[in-house]
C-alpha cells in the first residue's frame, strides 16, 4: 500500500469512527426535544418521563468502565462490532415500541451497546494512527465529536418529531450502526487481543451498580424531594458501593480502573474540564428549551432552529481547535475554551431568559461564546486525558473519558437546577467552568 492510499484509508477510517461516535452522542439528545409528545402518546406520567430520559444514559454511564476493558482484553474490532450489533437491534427495536416497558428495555440495551462501542472507537482510533503525535491530531477532533453529537440530537430531533413522528429519530442511529458493521471489515484494522489482561468482574459489578445508582437517584430528583426514599436509598447505596469499588480496586491483581490512572493531575483536571463543558452544553439545552417553548411559546421547530448558530459555531471551533493546540498547546487551549464557554453561559443566564429581549441581542450572543468555547476545551482536554497513555490501555482512557462525559453533566445538573432559578443555574455552571479553568492553566 503506497502512503497516499495508506493516508485516504486512515482519513475513512477515522471518518467512520468519528460518525459513529457523533451517532451515540445524537442518541443520547435524540429525545429530548419530542419527550413531551411521547408523554401524550404513550400516556405517561411525569416519573416515566424522567427516568425515559435518563435509561440510555444510566446504561451507558453504568457500563462504559467494562466496555473499555473488554476492548483492552478482547481487541478494540472485535468490540466495537459488538457493540454495534446490540446497538443496531436496540435502534431498531425502539421505534416499534407499543409502551413505556418495550421502550425503556430498547433504551437501556442502546446504552449498554454503546458502553461497548465508544471506548472500543478509541481503542480502534489508536491502532489508526499509532504515532503520538497523529493520534494527539485525531484525539483534538476527536473531542468535539460528542458535543457535536449532543446538539445535532436537540436540532434535529424536534423537526422529526414535528414533521413526522418522534419514532423516526431512531432512524439515523440505526442507519449509522447497519453501514458501521458493514464498513468496519474493510476500513478498520484489526487490533489483537490481549489475553493477558483479565476482566476485574467483581469491580465491574460495583462500578456499574454503584454509578448507575448514584445517577437514578440524582435523576429522580426532578420528581421526588431529596429527604425521601426513592432519593436517598439509591443515593446511598450506589455511593456505599462505589466507596467498596475504590476499596477494592486498591487490591485487585488487574483492577478495572487503576487508581494511579487518575493520579496524574493533568489528566484529572482534563476529565474534570469535559464534565464541566458537557454540563454547559446540558444545562443550555434543558434550560432554553423549556424557556423557549414554555415561556415564549415557540414550536419544537421553532426552538430546533434557535440552535442552528450553535451548531454553527461548534463546527468552526472544532476545525480550529486542532491548529490551536498545535500551535498553544492542549492546556491552554483548554484553559481558553473554558473561559470562553463560561462568558456565554453568563451572557445567557444576564439577558437570554429575558422574554423580552429579542433573539439577537439576547440569545445569539451566549449560543455563539458558548459552543466556541465548549468545542475548544473538549478538543484539548482530550488530547490531555489521553496523554501518554500505554496503547493496551486505551480502551480504559476511552471508558474514563466517557464516564466524564455522561456522569458529570447527570452530577452538575442536578445540584445546580436545585438552586430554582435558571438564570442562577446558567451563572453558577459558568462559574465552575472558570475554576477548572484557572486549574488548567496553573497546572504544568
């Protein structure tokens, strides 16, 4: 294979993987927008709402720590095709759904299969491009792919929905799971197995128990108050055994999560960076949504299409972002991002929930600092947490990274919406992303 065909095959490979991760992100948005709808059709109550929208995440969440193993042990192929399989039946299953129950079990199996494909994505992406410094290039893309992902679910699902029918916005993820199986065969390498490794079944179990505890009992907070029991019980015990996880992972011969893993500061405060912006990117979309819809009255297309300059922002800042950090540095391209997501948020939480302040003067300014900054500080924390990284780990940073990405906001959203005020809840997340901004900067 001469280089220029070696470098068009690596260019559709990363293509690949980059749609499938962007597909999982969309999944995971992909209803937000029509959840009322479904609510009337399915005749639900506000409890089977709440935790309708939260299944696929607290599967993922929950799993992704294994997953990322079972890419290290197994090869990253071979579990990505895996994961691709469930996910496929699970997308097609949705759709076809008569009731709550089939739609919650459809939703649960799509998190579980992509806790199997997104760390074995990256697993796969290092085989890709196996020098340092092209998978620093990749991995600098590579981070806006999810946030990207996150707003394409909230722009296009509310025009589905609207045109045709909320069962429709499954299509798109069946689509990109059916041509994934079908290309992966002949544009992404194999990556051997390690046979070596072995799977730390009992931290799994108290790892996917624990987190998944922990965030159905944050979840459920929407509809219950923090004193009672459907509240604390979870709370208490996914925390009690994710004390006994770190407990038993200081003694495991092969640990799940090796705690010197997160000893590097640099590589704790990039995962603490892509919790905090993809919290921003959360608390945004929830707050304007309803605002949007409840107190101005817009239609779901209507609000889809306010998003369309973040969308376009975000695009921008991704293909920037790369240059940037080759030229700065990931550190202070994080650092950067995150002051400029932090500006928009406190743009949006002064003058965007005003009802009487129009779109341009009110919205469109926080809707373009926000995505800007949020596409820059996910794309260098990426390169940070993945940083020096033994390739025959790479699933396990694939696993960590996504286990920031879907617990942090499912954390910070909780707490800060407890504050009763959206414009409070705005101002405050902008206020953590400048903390984990200062950290960044400060830390050689």
């Amino acid at each position: 294979m001469t280089a220029a065909s070696a470098a068009v095959r690596y260019r559709y490979a990363f293509a690949l993987l980059g749609v499938v991760q962007t597909a999982l992100i969309f999944t995971l948005a992909a209803i937000a927008v029509p959840l009322p709808r479904i609510g009337t059709e399915l005749s639900l109550e506000r409890a089977d709402l709440i935790l309708l929208s939260a299944a696929y995440g607290l599967t993922f969440a929950g799993l992704v720590l294994l997953g990322g193993r079972l890419a290290d042990r197994y090869g990253g192929r071979r579990t990505l095709t895996a994961g691709l399989v469930l996910f496929a039946v699970s997308s097609a299953a949705a759709p076809l759904a008569p009731g709550i129950g089939a739609l919650l079990a459809a939703r649960f199996a799509q998190g579980a299969g992509a806790a199997l494909v997104a760390p074995a994505a990256m697993a796969v992406l290092r085989a890709v491009f196996p020098s340092p410094p092209d998978y620093g290039k990749a991995m600098a893309t590579w981070g806006g792919l999810s946030v990207l992902g996150a707003t394409a679910g909230n722009l296009f699902s509310g025009v589905i929905s609207a045109l045709l029918s909320w069962r429709w916005t499954f299509a798109l993820p069946l689509v990109v799971a059916l041509a994934a199986l079908a290309l992966t065969p002949r544009l992404l390498p194999d990556t051997a197995p390690n046979p070596g490794r072995s799977i730390d079944l009992p931290g799994a179990v108290l790892a996917t128990a624990g987190i998944t505890l922990v965030s159905y009992g944050l979840v459920v907070t929407d509809a219950r108050p923090w004193s009672s029991a459907g509240v604390l019980v979870p709370l208490l015990g996914g925390t009690a055994l994710l004390a006994a996880f770190r407990y038993a992972e200081g003694r495991a011969r092969d640990p799940l999560l090796p705690p010197r893993f997160l000893l590097d500061r640099r590589r704790s405060l990039a995962l603490a960076a892509i919790a905090s912006s993809a919290c921003g990117t959360a608390m945004t979309f929830v707050v304007l949504s309803l605002h949007l819809q409840q107190v101005r009255g817009w239609s779901q297309v209507q609000t889809s299409a306010a998003f369309v300059p973040f969308a376009v922002a975000l695009i921008a800042s991704g293909r920037a972002a790369g240059p940037l950090i080759g030229r700065y540095g990931p550190r202070t391209v994080t650092a950067a991002g995150l002051g400029t997501g932090a500006a928009g948020l406190i743009l949006l939480a002064c003058t965007g929930l005003d009802a009487h302040t129009g779109y341009a003067y009110g919205l469109l300014p926080g809707l373009v600092l926000l995505p800007a900054g949020t596409a820059a500080s996910f794309a260098g924390a990426s390169v940070l947490a993945t940083d020096g990284v033994p390739q025959e780990q790479t699933g396990l940073a694939g696993g960590v990274l996504n286990t920031a990405m879907e617990c942090g906001p499912t954390v910070l959203l909780t707490v800060l919406l407890a504050l009763g005020n959206d414009a409070a809840a705005l101002a405050a997340t902008g206020t953590v992303l400048v903390a984990v901004a200062l950290l960044n900067h400060r830390t050689q």
